[in-house]
C-alpha cells in the first residue's frame, strides 16, 4: 500500500466535529445508518470496559 493510501486514523465525530472539518473530509460514514459498525462499537465499548477495570486494578 502507498503511504499516501496508508489509514492512519478513525475516530467517531459529531455533527459539530464534521462542520469543523468542512468539505474538505470527504470520508464520514454515518455510524447509525451503516449497519456494518455494530460490531465495531461493541468491540470499542469492550476495549473501554476493559480499560476501566485495569486503571480502577490499579
């Protein structure tokens, strides 16, 4: 893969987060009208939980 190609991030963004970026971020998918990001969420809302329990471990 180019580095130019190379994903270097994702991050979930709100409508204002969005407006910030302007036009000029052309990719944003729409998590509530993707049916596909269900599991990744889930998986982000383990990782969370997962986190949480070893800094309260700590």
């Amino acid at each position: 893969m180019e580095e130019a190609e190379r994903i270097v991030a994702i991050g979930l963004l709100t409508e204002q987060d969005l407006d910030i970026l302007g036009t000029g971020f052309r990719r944003a998918f729409r998590v509530d009208d993707t049916p596909c990001f269900d599991e990744l969420l889930e998986q982000i809302d383990a990782a969370e939980r997962r986190a949480e329990e070893m800094r309260a471990g700590n």
